[in-house]
C-alpha cells in the first residue's frame, strides 16, 4: 500500500505558542491573520488571549502568563528580565498621541492647578505625561471611563488613548495638549507608544519564528485590509468603520511592520528620559529580538 511509509512516521509535534493582546480594534487588525488562521506556521499553534493592557502589563510583570504579551513600553523596564521587545507590532504616534482634554479650554501650563483623570500608572501615556511634567497630580480611571467623569464634572481633565483621540471632539471636549506633538517638538522623534513583548527562555529560533508569523500577519492584514478591519470592527469600541479605519492607519502602518533605526531610538530616549526624571525606578536595557 503506497501510504504505509507516511502512516509509520510520527506526526511532528505541535508547539503552542500563547499570545496576549488588547481587544482594541488596531491590535485585532495586526493579529487578523494569526487569529483567523490566514497565517499558518508548521509545528506552531497559536492561541490568543484578549485583555486590556494595563491587566497584560501588570501580568507581564508578575510571572511570564504569555510567551508573547502586548504591553505598554512604560511597562517594559519591569518585565525585561523575562522579556525582550519583537521588532515588529508596535503602535508609535507619528506626531500624534494621547491627548490631555477638558470640558474647559486653558493652557497646558495651567495643568498643575488640577488634578488629571488617567488610564492606568503603567501606560506609555502616564510615562509621557509625567516626562512633560513630573509634577502633575493624577488619579486612575479606566481608560473607557474617562471622557464620561469629565463630562459628569468629577474631573477637570482627563489623558485619553485608544479611540477616544478621535471621538473627545463630538461630546464637546477641548484639546489641552496632544503628547504625541509635544514629544515630536521636544525630540524629534515619533511617540512609541506599545509593542510586544516575547519571553526570553524560548529562545533564539523560537524567537525568529514568532516574528516572521507576526510579521506575516500585519502585512496580510495591510494586504487584505478590508477583511481584516472588518474583523478588527468587533473590537471597535463606538466607532463607525470609517472612524476605526483611521485609528487602525494611525497606528498599524510602515512602522508596525519594523520601527526602523530611529522608531527604535525613539523607544530608547523615552524609556530613559522616564528613568531620569524619577518615573520609572528601574534602569532600561532595552534589546530586541531581531
């Protein structure tokens, strides 16, 4: 029989590789092809867990819950013993970023008079405010409960992310200071915002691996992009498909697919400056995979 010889050989075992990220509709759209099986990688399965990212950063942090974990870069200095940054799947603010807004209109240096709602300590949002000004008064809020305090008078201003950069404008918010402007002008450079994170005991080839299938991933998305924000839209908190077609450009593009030289410098100077100025407690060593 001509299929005896196949039929003695051992099925290659399947390694499954855990992956963490946010429900949020960019994040979905650069793991559409992974998720949906579009990418297929011999020997490796997937299997994703969506969660919001301060819960990832704080699980990062913790014990190593996920061989891959979206996180904060804020975030990185605490897990990089168990984790080193992939090259690729990052979400960098070209000139834009989190955004400060009030129900009232003032000047940035006025900040210091109130106290200011934010989406989690361990967000890269909270490390840029704090670099702009150490000094500021914060309370943490959840991210998705910001816009309403602000509107029901509990706070003066609020630091948004996500989707709420976009929508602030229609519950007649004012723009204070947009971080990803500010860090522009300041440095030069694009604001990073997060990335992912691959634990460093599964070593070298696994490494490679993982970051090709990722790779592969974003770009059939890119590719495909109207399958793939079509299944991103599940996770699109409030927002038509147009308004989430320009929050996934905004942060899945060019730079998903590889930071470049200076995206990577970018990430580098933030960490520190946050290190310098007292936010982080722990010294940077930032590497990444490839």
């Amino acid at each position: 029989m001509s299929h005896s010889q196949s039929d003695s050989v051992a099925p290659a075992e399947t390694r499954t590789i855990t992956i963490a990220h946010s429900p949020d509709s960019d994040d979905a759209f650069m793991f559409y092809g992974l998720a949906t099986n579009k990418i297929r990688v011999p020997g490796y399965r997937f299997t994703h867990t969506l969660t919001d990212i301060e819960t990832l950063n704080q699980r990062a942090q913790n014990e190593a819950f996920y061989d891959i974990s979206a996180i904060s870069f804020h975030a990185y200095p605490y897990v990089q013993d168990n984790y080193t940054l992939m090259g690729c799947g990052g979400s960098v603010g070209e000139g834009y970023g989190p955004m400060i807004v009030s129900s009232r209109n003032f000047a940035p240096s006025e900040l210091g008079k109130i106290k200011i709602a934010i989406p989690g300590t361990l967000t890269t949002a909270f490390l840029a405010l704090k670099v702009f000004n150490p000094e500021l008064e914060t309370e943490v809020v959840p991210f998705d409960q910001i816009i309403p305090a602000i509107l029901a008078g509990k706070y003066d201003a609020g630091l948004i992310i996500h989707e709420g950069q976009l929508t602030y404008s229609h519950s007649g918010l004012h723009k204070i200071l947009d971080l990803g402007v500010w860090w522009r002008e300041t440095t030069g450079l694009v604001l990073p915002l997060g990335g992912n994170a691959i634990r460093r005991s599964l070593g070298a080839e696994v490494h490679k691996v993982c970051s090709q299938a990722l790779r592969d991933s974003i770009q059939h998305a890119l590719d495909h992009r109207e399958a793939a924000l079509e299944y991103a839209m599940q996770f699109a908190r409030d927002l038509d498909t147009t308004l989430a077609s320009r929050f996934v450009s905004m942060y899945v593009n060019e730079r998903t697919l590889d930071y470049g030289a200076d995206g990577r410098e970018a990430i580098r100077k933030l960490l520190d400056l946050g290190y310098e100025r007292g936010v982080i407690s722990v010294k940077p060593q930032v590497d990444f995979v490839d």
